[in-house]
C-alpha cells in the first residue's frame, strides 16, 4: 500500500516502497484497491483520444445515459421507449447492438 511521509519539508509518495512515484503503479493502485468491482480494468488504447477510451468503458460498464438507465435511477423520463424505432427500450444493447439504421 502506499506510503506518505514528510522529508524536509517536502511531501513523498510512494506506493512500491521504493520511494520513487509513477502513473503506473498510481493506476495499479487505483485498480486493485478503489475498483475491485469494476469487470475491467483501466487499460485505455493509446492510439485512440481519451474521451473514446472512456466512452468504451462506460459502455462495457453499462453506465451511459439511456433512458433505461435514467429511469433506473428515478430521474424523470417522460418514456423508457426508443424514441428513434418507438418499438423497443432505450439502452445499451439496443442502442449500439440491435438498432437497424433507417
């Protein structure tokens, strides 16, 4: 686990124990510790912008912001139906798996 600690006047981090301080192992920590539910794991795709990176995620988790997941969260939505087919309910699967385009 990772230690603090106050050196001259000067604030350290470290979560190896070495004493030395990277982005991977803040995100090892992250993962294994803060996120033990979570299916995946933080391991974005370089070669794509973050915002895809966390876009996918969300998706795999299951946390966009249908209709079917602002219904389950009691915000008020006026209906849970597709409003593009206006044949099945609006989430995940539907959405980006089952859709046929016009």
């Amino acid at each position: 686990m990772g230690r603090f600690g106050s050196v001259d006047g000067f604030w350290l981090w470290s979560l190896s124990g070495m004493g030395d301080f990277s982005v991977s192992s803040s995100r090892s920590f992250i993962d294994l510790k803060s996120l033990p539910l979570s299916p995946s794991m933080t391991n974005w795709c370089k070669l794509v912008p973050i915002k895809v990176n966390v876009f996918a995620w969300c998706l795999a988790l299951d946390k966009l912001l249908t209709r079917k997941n602002l219904a389950n969260r009691s915000l008020d939505v006026s209906s849970i139906q597709c409003p593009r087919c206006d044949f099945d309910i609006e989430n995940r699967d539907h959405l980006f798996f089952q859709l046929s385009s016009f």
